[in-house]
C-alpha cells in the first residue's frame, strides 16, 4: 500500500560506493534520487577476497526525524543482493523480484526504547 511509503534506502557495495534515495512508491518515477543525506559507511573485504563486511552509521536526521520517542515503531529490513549469481536474501523477506526489496508492509518492526 501507498501508505507504507516514503522507504529510505541506504545501500553500500563491497568496494565502498555508496548510494541513498527515497522511495515513494514501487515503480521508478516514485523514487527521489536527488535525495542526498548525511550517512557514514565502511567495508572490509575479508583476506580470502570471498567475503566481506560493511558498517553503516545513519543519523536520525537522515531519515527526517529529529529525535527518536520513546515506544516509537518504525519498519525497517536489511538486505544483500548479489546479482551475480541470483542471490538476494533480507531479514524480513521480500515476495515479489521486481519489488527491490521495497515492500515496506513486510519489513521487521523495530521498536526504539
């Protein structure tokens, strides 16, 4: 559903590029782009060169909120894809390939305390 939407997405790749948008809807003409937020990122590829890890640091201004409230629920996922071999997987998963991960009715409920 539309309500479930703006999803802000943060995505770093093994060789340090990162990315950020804002999804207002599934289909590509709902995704802003231009959104620009201040975010840290970090990766270590591991020495057999096979594996690697990543940090991310997200400020909640990022995401357009000043400060967290306590009992404050919020939805979140943390995904991988590798489209190499056709592999994707995500903490609160994802039914439709063509929806990028952006089913927000799905995602893990967080709540902040």
């Amino acid at each position: 559903p539309q309500g479930d939407f703006p999803v802000y997405r943060f995505i770093v790749a093994a060789e340090g590029q990162t990315l950020e948008d804002r999804c207002n809807g599934l289909y590509l003409e709902d995704w802003d782009v231009r959104f620009n937020a201040k975010w840290k990122s970090a990766v270590r590829i591991d020495p057999d060169g096979k594996t690697w890890s990543a940090e991310m640091e997200i400020p909640w201004k990022a995401i357009g909120i000043d400060a967290p409230r306590p009992s404050m629920m919020m939805r979140i996922n943390l995904a991988r894809n590798y489209p190499l071999l056709s592999g994707r997987s995500s903490l609160a998963p994802t039914l439709e390939w063509f929806s990028n991960f952006l089913e927000p009715s799905r995602f893990a409920r967080l709540i902040v305390e």
